[in-house]
C-alpha cells in the first residue's frame, strides 16, 4: 500500500483511497511510510532510496509532516535484500535510536537461503521475523544487540572469492564507518583501477575512506567501525619498504619487516574499535613460481595465523559463500 499527501491509505492499481483507522497517522517521509498509532508507537517502512543525512537542521529532528526526517521511531522496516544500506542511513540520522527494533524483510531469489537472510539480520543488529508472526509496535523485547569495539573480525578468502563484499556487508548497519584501504594507486593499471572504482562504488557514500599504509598508526587515533581492506596489500606494500623484494634482500629488512608486523599486532590486540579486515588466502593453490612470490606466500600465511589468533571472528569467503571458522 501506499501513501499519498492527503495522508490516506491508497491500495495499489485501485483509485479508491481508504483513510487511516481511527487513532493512527500516516505519514509520507524522505525516509519513508510513518504510521503513529493512538498509543504512541511509531513504525516507519523505510524507502530503499532514503538519505543518509537528514534534510532540514541535519540532526534528525525534523517532524517529517513535510518530508523531512521524523524523531526515531520504535520499530523500522527495511528490504534488506533492495538496500541494506538503508539501516546505516536510519541509524546516521538518528531515525532508528539504540531501542529501535530494525525488522529486515525482502529475502527473495537474491539470496540462496532463508538462513542468509537471518545471518545477515544479525550482523546488522536486526530481527528477521518468520511469515505469519506478530510483531508488537513498541516491540515487546530488547532489540537484537549490534557488535561493538573492541571486536576483531578476519575475513580471508582466495582471489575473486567475495571477500571484500561479505566484508562491507557485514557494516552496512553501521553509521560511520572508516574504510582503511591499503592498496596501492591504480596509476597506468586499468586493472586495479576498474577494481578500485568498483568497490567505492559498492560503499556508502557517507564512509569515510583513508588511503594508507600506516594501518597500525591509523587504528590508534580511530574508534568506533573500521574496514581494513586489505592485509595482503599492508603487507606487500611495507616489505617493499622494508627492502624484502631485492635480491638479496636490503641489510635489515627481515628485523625491519619484523618489526612492523610487532607494531600490527599490538594495535590490533589493543584496538577498542570493532575491525574487519580483509585478508588472502595465498597457501591454497599452486606453488609461487618465483623466490619472491614464495617469500610473500609465507609471509601473509604467518601474519594471518597471528591475526586470527587475536580475533573474535574468523570466516572464509569462497564462492561468494561464508564458512565460519570456530
């Protein structure tokens, strides 16, 4: 059904419009479908297209009777599956509060099972309701809590494996987000270039990215989320700072490498922030054809055994499929 400005229900394909039942309020927001019930409680179904910042003062206050944002609401209602983004958007503007319950729906052919759609739910602090049953508007239960910092998550998984996609997924609930990207420029390489604008286009536009090597210095001065993408460029990048691609290689390079990861892991032990970073599985495949390729092979192995051992969370993407490593 859907809403229009004199504030009447309106079924879809029929001309006739049908006024609210007595007591309740309907309202047409940036956000989406208001319903006010005569007890107080506010359900909100939330438009796939709605914006992450508030129009109006940009604090979320607005009152929404002229399509501008409404105070936060007890329940919201959002198609998962056509835009998961939208819980961040909610929750940046305020609209969905700590006590908002997030009720995700849309689960279709999109997705390859009914137990995706609740795992997804889950990660975004969300309910995943089954067909038929009530739903209590103010919920009659604590809504499902989110992830919060410290909290290590490493995503690991071959090349094309959908890693990097189970890795933002896994924030699109969140509302500000550091995404930490350790790659490379694309300079010449149209490759990497394709690749980059491809994940910036995947992202909200409202995170905010930092280009760097200096992971363990950036993970000191954020708290809150953070999106490292990924550890094999970190690593790639400072061994060949460290000298370790010359052959032999540069006097200290191995004490100098050393020392870098030293610094890695002690941030990444000590962070107070909830991290997920993105990793290769390098060990799987054929053997490196080159003394160097061998060298990074290794290395990246060792990091991640030192990374996973100080995580809460470990999955492996492969197939675009997500196995959570105990």
């Amino acid at each position: 059904m859907t809403v229009d400005d004199t504030l009447t229900l309106r079924e879809p394909g029929s001309g006739t419009a049908t006024p609210p039942p007595r007591g309740y309020r309907v309202t047409d927001t940036a956000y989406g479908t208001r319903v006010e019930g005569p007890g107080g409680g506010q359900l909100l179904y939330a438009r796939t297209d709605a914006p992450a910042d508030p129009p109006g003062d940009g604090n979320g206050s607005g009152s929404g009777d002229s399509g501008g944002a409404p105070h936060h609401v007890d329940v919201a209602i959002v198609d998962v599956v056509e835009a998961p983004w939208t819980i961040g958007a909610l929750r940046r503007s305020e609209i969905a509060s700590s006590t908002t319950a997030i009720v995700a729906v849309g689960g279709d052919h999109r997705l390859h099972s009914p137990d995706e759609l609740a795992r997804r739910a889950r990660l975004w602090g969300a309910s995943c309701p089954s067909d038929g049953q009530e739903l209590l508007c103010p919920p009659a239960a604590w809504p499902p809590g989110r992830v919060r910092g410290p909290h290590r998550v490493l995503v690991t998984g071959g090349a094309r494996s959908g890693k990097s996609t189970e890795a933002e997924l896994r924030l699109l609930g969140e509302c500000e987000v550091t995404y930490l990207a350790t790659g490379p420029a694309p300079g010449t390489d149209d490759s990497w270039a394709r690749r980059v604008k491809a994940h910036q286009e995947r992202r909200p536009w409202w995170w905010d990215t930092v280009e760097t090597l200096d992971v363990a210095g950036t993970l000191e001065r954020v708290s809150g989320t953070v999106l490292l993408d990924c550890v094999g460029t970190w690593l790639a990048g400072v061994m060949e700072h460290c000298g370790m691609w010359h052959d032999p290689p540069s006097p200290g390079a191995e004490e100098a490498l050393s020392s870098r990861v030293d610094e890695l892991m002690h941030v990444w032990r000590n962070t107070s922030a909830h991290v997920v970073a993105v990793t290769n599985e390098v060990g799987s495949g054929v053997v490196p054809p080159t003394a160097s390729g061998g060298l990074f092979r290794d290395q990246l192995g060792r990091l991640n055994q030192l990374l996973a051992a100080e995580s809460e969370e470990v999955v492996l993407a492969t197939a675009g499929r997500v196995v959570e490593l105990p």
